[in-house]
C-alpha cells in the first residue's frame, strides 16, 4: 500500500466522525497559525455562515488533515524498518488505537501537528542506516518544542501558575486507568516490547518518552485538555510505533489482540461524542479521579456516565431563591451540573443523551420550572423523560418549534439536603457545518417554587 493512500484512507476516517474535541479549540498561537489555512478556505466554502460556524469546519478540516498526515508518514518511516504487513499493522494501531482519533483528528489543536513532525523527523532519520545519533537528538528537540507549544495555553482557573514536578501525574500519564498511555495508546505496549530487545535509538527514544511525560508533569495543569485518553501525549504516537518496528510479526499479530479492543474504544469516543469524563469531576480539583477504577473514561463511554456524586457538591451553593434565574452567558447557574454545553447569549444547551439538575431546597414539595426550547429531528419534537425524586418519572412533548418557549414543569418531593432532576432526552440534534455538538433542548431560564397547598 503505497503512502498517498494510507493518507487518503485516514483523512476519510477522521473527517467522517462526528465527536468533537472539546475546550482549547484553537487556543495558543500554534494552533491558531496551522489552522489558519483551513480557516481561509472554509471562508471561501461557506462564504455566507457565520465565522463560528467557519472555524469550527476549519478545525475539523485541519485536524483530520494533520493527523492523516501523520499517519501517513508513520507507515513511510515503518516501512524502512519492517515487513509490509508490520508496517501496516503498527500505522493502523497507531491512527485509531489512540488520541490521534478521538483527540488529535477533532479540531484545530498543537498534538496533531506535533505528531505529523515527529513522523516526518522519523522518515527522514531512517533514509540513512544505521541511523545516526543525531536523529535521536533531533527527536528530542522536536518532542521539546513540541511540549513548549502545547504549555502556551493558560493553565486552568484555580492551579498554580508555579511549576512543580509531581509525582502523581507522572505515574497517572503511564498506567493511571484515567490518562495511562499503557491503557490509552495500543503501540506504547508493544513499544514498552520493544525497548527491551530493541537497540540504542528505541532506548533513546524511550528516554525521549518519560521526559516528555515528566515535563507535562512538570506543568501548574498537567491535565489540560478534557479528553479521552492521554491527549497531551499525542505527538509521541508516531515514536512508540516506531520502537515497535523490529519486533517479529508474530508479536505484532499478538498486539492486535490489545490494539482491536482499545481502537474500538476510541472510535466509540467519536462516535457517540458528547462530554468527557473529566470534565464530570474536574482532574485540577480532583486529580484523585484519574486512578478510580470505577468511574472511568471506558465505563462512560460503555455504560454511560453515572450520577453526579451528591457528596462532592455544597447545597449553599445550589439555593434557588424566588423568580426565573436565567441561564445565560453572564448569570450564575450551578444547578446544571453535568451534561451542559457552555452558556450562550441567551441560554445554555443540554447535550448528551443525559442531562442533570441539583438544587437545595428544605423538606417538602417544589416544583421546578424551565423555559426551554428544542430542536426537531425531521418531523419529530423532543421528547424528555425526567427523573424527579419522590415521583415517578415524567414525561414531557414539546410542540412548538425551535426559539419558541414552552414552560417544562416539573414537580418534585424534597426529601435530603440536594435534589437530583435527571433530563433524558428522545434523541440529540447536531447542528451541521462542523458544529458537531449532540444537542438536545435549550434552557433560557429556571425557577423553583415551594408548592403552596389551600387549608
């Protein structure tokens, strides 16, 4: 198989998924100058949409582009190192057994085209043999420049903006069941094979590995960004391919049986898109997450996510005092706790096929309003079921059209500090022209009012 088509093949692979990559679209000035071509020519195909909507094609243009690339340029520099069928066996592991999908390929970031120069610093350094020392420092300059790139983005609110090397997110980043690349990248364990029967190049591209995995530990935020796996360490996908290349085929057929499963993972990760586990509980404010063993990235994404925990939330902080508290850009809204895109102008949208409300109330019985709007799908109107406490669940059937409100009341039973409104909606609706979001209904506003009974 020739390489222009391993391209071809990736590029159609990336492009087709529908998840996005959430939080630093575009962020840092890397990012924003690679993208930069793409977002030229959206503006030439979608002359009329608005720029939003422009640059969210951009970045799925450029990141499918840039992590194809990689792949590409993966399986060139695998083919001067191994068999045909090995190649093809570690580029395949490569592109879809790792945040080079679920990740790298979702949008305008640093990681994608980081790994399509490590690929081609990897190409190039195997066109002379033996490879010379050089290429090994010029994997390391790449793989620094690379980690300098991705720590332009500011660190998240409330971390520290002092650099400290900690332990815990370094062993996270290798075997933590939350970031691990043992666990997230199929080839680091062939890899991690490979660096024990393999020669002075995969022992110092090991070296270049856990130095740049204790530089991300090094970092006020070393878990930015929300995604599925170890997405920081993208740009090493290319190298931990490339140290598996003089194992015997017959180790590598033994991989796949590693490689298939987690490849399924990752494409599951696109394909049902939505929100991310660590954006449920933050890693900055509960890095104790990333080694929980139950509540993982592959039961989310498997199961679904489970309920918020009741216990991490402080119910003063979820009072709703009287009147409609609207849901926009600007106002306070805790009691959307999960499930919940960022807040627009003039509300926020639910997405994801679960959506959950807490608010504090004393004992007794509320009931809680939303002024809310939905989309169709086709000629169907959303349908919600709502999980209410002291209730059975209820159903409700919007009617009106999108941006025409309708009032969603919902009645509930007090009967602890927080009370926990589950929305289940009938199915989501994405917006099209690379806004890939899986939205479900639109909140303008909420009320809860204690239910008044006559004497």
């Amino acid at each position: 198989m020739r390489t222009r088509f391993v391209f071809l093949l990736a590029f159609v692979v990336y492009v087709l998924g529908p998840a996005r990559a959430p939080g630093r679209e575009a962020q840092g000035p890397v990012a924003k100058a690679t993208g930069a071509p793409f977002v030229a020519l959206a503006r030439v195909v979608y002359p009329l949409v608005p720029p939003a909507d422009q640059e969210r094609w951009a970045g799925r243009a450029a990141g499918a582009f840039y992590a194809a690339g990689a792949v590409a340029l993966t399986f060139a520099a695998l083919g001067r190192l191994a068999s045909p069928e090995a190649a093809l066996i570690l580029a395949a592991a490569a592109a879809l057994g790792s945040p080079l999908w679920s990740w790298g390929s979702r949008g305008s970031n640093v990681e994608a085209p980081g790994a399509l120069l490590m690929a081609a610093v990897l190409w190039l350094s195997f066109r002379s043999r033996p490879v010379p020392w050089r290429a090994i420092a010029a994997v390391a300059a790449l793989a620094l420049v690379v980690a300098l790139a991705q720590a332009t983005t500011p660190a998240a609110e409330g971390t520290s903006v002092v650099q400290a090397f900690d332990t815990l997110a370094f062993a996270a980043y290798l075997v933590a069941p939350g970031r691990g690349l043992l666990l997230f990248i199929a080839t680091s364990v062939l890899a991690l094979v490979g660096l024990w029967r393999g020669d002075a190049f995969v022992r110092g591209a090991g070296i270049v590995v856990l130095a740049v995995v204790a530089e991300i530990a090094s970092r006020p935020d070393p878990w930015d960004p929300l995604a599925f796996g170890p997405a920081l360490l993208t740009p090493l996908v290319p190298l931990l391919a490339v140290m598996a290349a003089r194992l015997p085929l017959e180790v590598l057929r033994i991989g796949l049986l590693w490689t298939l499963p987690l490849a399924l993972l990752h494409g599951i990760a696109v394909f049902r898109g939505g929100h991310t586990w660590d954006e449920r509980r933050g890693l900055p404010a509960h890095p104790d997450a990333v080694w929980d063993t139950h509540d993982t990235p592959f039961r989310d994404l498997l199961l679904g996510p489970p309920e918020p925990d009741l216990r991490a939330l402080v119910p003063r902080e979820l009072l709703v005092s009287g009147g409609t508290h609207a849901t926009r850009a600007g106002e306070e809204a805790p009691w959307l706790v999960y499930g919940w895109e960022p807040p627009e102008a003039q509300g926020t949208w639910a997405s994801g096929p679960r959506s959950w409300i807490v608010v504090a109330a004393p004992p007794g019985e509320f009931v809680l309003t939303l002024t809310a709007t939905a989309p169709a799908l086709g000629t169907d109107r959303q349908r919600l079921t709502i999980a209410r406490p002291g209730y059975p669940p209820l159903e409700f059937a919007f009617t009106k059209g999108l941006w025409e409100y309708e009032r969603v009341v919902v009645p509930f039973q007090s009967t602890q500090a927080l009370s926990l409104i589950e929305l289940r909606p009938a199915y989501v609706a994405r917006p099209g022209r690379g806004d890939v979001r899986p939205l479900t209904l639109f909140v303008a506003g909420l009320s809860v009012e204690p239910v008044r009974r006559v004497p």
